[in-house]
C-alpha cells in the first residue's frame, strides 16, 4: 500500500522563533553593559575610600605614639605604611591635606595638658589631621569626591 503524502520532518528554525531569540539576547546584554559600564568606576570608588581610611587611620596611629600629628604624609612612611598609596581617581599620590594649627587652639583658651614624653616644640608645630581626594566631580552616589 502507498500512503498518498509523507509527512515531512521540519528541520530548523522559523523566523519568527529566531527574532525572538535574537531579541531576548539583545535584552540581556543591555542589561550586563549597563552594569559594566560603572563597574570600574565603583572599583576605583571603593579603593578611594580604602585608601582614605588606612591614611586616616595612620595619622591617627601616628598621633597615638608620638602625641602630635606628623608634618607631612611622608612622616608615615615606612613605620606606619609603606608608601603614600596614590589617589585611585586621579592616579596621583597628591592628597589634600586638613592642618591643625596648635597655636591657634591655644589661644582659643583650649589649652591642653602635654604630656612629659611629647617633644614640647612638636606639639607646637601644625600638623596634617585628615586627608581628602583632590579629585573634581562627585561619586555614583552623588557625594563629592571631597566629602569622602
């Protein structure tokens, strides 16, 4: 017996199911270079405020040992960091500096007792009490580099 049509097997894709695919996979990599786009700036973000920290946490050190703040942020080096880490949006190890001026604390009526083992000529010298970014602009999070 013959049978009068043989049904033929479907091989491939249609069109359409194509353009659906085609679409879908559009839609996802929208979406992951949206989330790459800012990915190195989070990076470099994250790293500014690290580096802010450990600065901030030397000089405090620094204060805690010798009870006045160092000159300068090469007064750290090497026995608190081992070197000044650079700004990670700038690219440069040029940090701005909060001074506290002691004389004019003093005369302010803040007199404070110095210790016997403090140098009584270093407490009288400004010293450096806060780093910040010099870098222009603000974070993802709309806060300026600044104010970090």
């Amino acid at each position: 017996m013959v049978t009068p049509m043989k049904q033929r097997s479907q091989k491939g894709f249609s069109l359409i199911e194509l353009i659906v695919v085609v679409t879908i996979i559009g839609i996802l990599a929208a979406v992951a270079i949206v989330n790459v786009k800012f990915a190195q700036r989070k990076a470099a973000e994250a790293a500014l405020k690290d580096n802010l920290f450990q600065l901030r946490k030397c000089i405090d050190n620094y204060y805690a040992d010798k009870q006045h703040y160092p000159a300068s942020l090469q007064d750290l080096v090497p026995n608190y960091v081992r070197k000044i880490p650079p700004d990670p949006i700038t690219k440069q190890a040029d940090w701005e500096l909060v001074m506290d001026n002691p004389l004019e604390n003093s005369e302010a009526g803040g007199t404070e007792a110095v210790p016997a083992e403090t140098d009584p000529n270093a407490s009288l010298e400004p010293g450096v009490i806060d780093v910040k970014s010099k870098a222009p602009g603000e974070t993802l999070d709309h806060v300026p580099y600044a104010d970090l």
